[in-house]
C-alpha cells in the first residue's frame, strides 16, 4: 500500500501547517547618507560554514535591499517571542515612520555601519558578497563578520540556551513557533539535562498575602524565565499553593532559588523541594525504555 497523501497546494502563503519555517529577524540597514532602516525578513538561511555565509531572500524594490547595495553591509537582528508581535505589526509603517512607530531602539554595531536592534538577544552583522535575481526575489549573499548574543544566555548550559534565546520561527497564516527546546538527535544516557528541580509552595501564613508580595514573587519568576531557568510554573487550582519547575540549575542552585522566593522568604509558603528525572523517548525513559 502506498503512504496515505492529500495533494496540497505548492503555493507557501497558503501552507497551513507551514512546511518551511524561517527564523523572525530585524534586518537594520542604512543609507547612503547615514539613514537607518529596519525591516523584518524570515527568508533567511546559512549558505556556506567557511567563510560564513548567510543568505536572505529580499525584494528588488526595497528599501533593505537599496541600502544594503549602497553601502555593503546589514545588521541582522534575531527575534525573540516577546517581540514578535512588534516585529510583525512594524510593516503597517515604512522607513522613518516604522521606526519611529515600531518602538525598536537602534544602536552602533562593532564591525559594521549599519546599526542592530537593542531590544533583541543576538545578532549578526554582515558584508554584502553578492546578490542573485531568482524569480520576483533579489536573494542577498552575505558575510557574517562578527556575531554576538546576550551575556546571561552564554551563562546557561548549552542546551538551555536555546528556550533562554526563544527564537521565533515564522509559520504562515499569522502564527509564529518557538524554539523552546533543544532536543538530542543521538540517544544519550540520563544526566544533568534530564533533571528537573521542582519546588512545591504550600499555605504557611495567608495573612501575609498582599498585591506587593504577589507583584515581588511575579518578578523573581520573570528574571528566572529570563535566563532560562523557568520550565514551567503557576498557582494550584484550589489556589491554596502551587508549584515551580527549574531547569538547567543543580541542587544548590536550586535551593537558593527557592529560598530567595519572596513568598518563601516572607514566611508566608512553605517550600519543599524535590529533584525530578525527565523519563521520556529522548533518553529512552531513562535508558530502559
Ligand atoms: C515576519 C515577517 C517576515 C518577513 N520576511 C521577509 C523576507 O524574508 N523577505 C522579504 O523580502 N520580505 C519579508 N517580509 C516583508 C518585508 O518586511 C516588508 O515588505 C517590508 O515593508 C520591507 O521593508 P523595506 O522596504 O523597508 O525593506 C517579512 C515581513 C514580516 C512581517
């Protein structure tokens, strides 16, 4: 028997799921007089590891592609979830009006003209090599000559880099998809990477509930999503407690985490830890499966 097979249409904007997902990024860019521009750009795709090239497909019209082939270079600027929304709505706008209305702030790159996108958590800046007109597309060959990415996300464990990083993926039909798991492509045995820490919070003293405590716990909760410890969290349903998974941290890492949480410090939860082992197909539920 033949693999089952509905004949869809090759047409991508109507790819729903999309087949081709492309990372999101800023592509910032200037004139020849200096002028900055920003556009979002997700055609995008390494061509060569040495030297190291990438590729974005762009249009023969546009303002990007005008000032990349006046001045040679670009700033490619990764996107992550929190500024997708922006980094898609920005195009309701053009030049000068995007960026004053997109909210990106601009500063100086190290190695080339163009400016990157502060706002975001890594970047590549890149020397124009050459340029091809495939179909209605002017496809952009360039040259990554310097590349740089946030101080905390270097700080993690590799493979936590990747959720901390949150790149966007841009799919069709207004969706995004994140990157917010790296997993093995070779089985391995269990180890660090297949441990959580889980702290459990349960009523201590309710009385020392207040919007300032609640707002105080949000807070430690965020910082901790942002460097990627964050797996999951959030209130019990009968919101007497609840409960929250740390990855890529060790024991002693994980008890001063959750002894600095505030509802944990004031007294007013009582935590417990407990070390928790991810069984899953990745590692073979734990090399027995
Ligand atoms: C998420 C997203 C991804 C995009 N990807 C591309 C792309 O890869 N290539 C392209 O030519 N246009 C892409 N566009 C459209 C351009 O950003 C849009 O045409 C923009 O107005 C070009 O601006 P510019 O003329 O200032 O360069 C994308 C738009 C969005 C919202």
């Amino acid at each position: 028997m033949p693999t089952p097979r509905v004949p869809i249409s090759p047409d991508k904007h109507s790819w729903q799921p999309s087949l081709i997902p492309g990372v999101v990024t800023l592509v910032t860019s200037v004139d020849a007089t200096g002028v900055p521009n920003l556009a979002p750009k997700s055609f995008v795709q390494m061509v060569s590891f040495d030297p190291p090239m990438l590729m974005f497909s762009g249009q023969p019209e546009g303002n990007t592609e005008a000032n990349i082939l006046a001045t040679g270079s670009f700033g490619v600027s990764l996107v992550h979830g929190a500024l997708t929304e922006r980094a898609f709505g920005c195009i309701q706008w053009q030049g000068a009006e995007r960026l004053a209305n997109a909210g990106f702030t601009l500063e100086p790159a190290t190695a080339i003209a163009a400016p990157l996108v502060a706002e975001c958590r890594a970047w590549l800046e890149c020397e124009l090599r050459d340029t091809k007109q495939v179909g209605g597309a002017l496809v952009v060959f360039a040259e990554i000559v310097a590349a740089s990415i946030r101080p905390e996300i270097m700080e993690q464990a590799p493979r936590q880099r990747y959720p901390a990083l949150d790149l966007a993926m841009f799919l069709e039909g207004g969706l995004y998809a994140s990157v917010e798991r790296a997993r093995p492509a070779t089985p391995e045995a269990p180890g660090p990477h297949s441990t959580r820490w889980v702290y459990l919070l349960s009523h201590a003293q309710p009385e020392l509930f207040t919007q300032d405590l609640v707002r105080a716990h949000v807070a430690h909760l965020a910082a901790l999503e942002d460097q990627g410890l964050l797996e999951l969290c959030g209130p019990f349903g009968e919101r007497k407690g609840g409960m929250v998974i740390l990855r890529g941290v060790d024991r002693e890492q994980a008890e001063a985490i959750m002894a600095a949480d505030p509802f944990v410090s004031s007294g007013a939860e009582h935590a417990e830890l407990r070390e928790w082992a991810l069984s899953s197909r990745d590692n073979r539920h734990m090399g027995m499966g």
